[in-house]
C-alpha cells in the first residue's frame, strides 16, 4: 500500500496554481512535482495502481475496458 494525495502546483508560465487530476505520493509531489499536499485528499491505494510515473488516477479504475 502507498498513499497518495492531490496536490497543486505553481505554473509559472500562467502565474496560476494549477491542480493535476492525478494523485501521487508524498515523495513524488516533493522531489519531481515540487508541488504542495491539498490536505485531507490522502488515500491509501495497492502500488500496482500507480502507473509508470509514480501517479495514481482515480478514473481509471472506473472505467470500463
């Protein structure tokens, strides 16, 4: 298990924060995102759900094949 969180991040090119649609971990956010935790979003998800790049997308799991 990991958890993961939303997150926003500072766009500089549009001076805006912008907020991706996918969750990551604690570690991601901080170290390659540099992004900031948007509290009470943590959840608790199987690692095999996250995809190549460390991120977890809530959607995908709702999908049908």
């Amino acid at each position: 298990m990991v958890t993961v969180h939303h997150f926003r991040v500072w766009d500089a090119a549009k001076d805006e924060w912008v907020y991706p649609p996918l969750k990551s971990p604690e570690s991601r956010i901080r170290d390659e995102a540099r992004g900031e935790i948007l509290p009470g979003t943590a959840e608790d998800v199987d690692a095999s759900t996250l995809d190549e790049f460390g991120r977890y997308d809530p959607a995908r799991l709702n999908k049908s094949p």
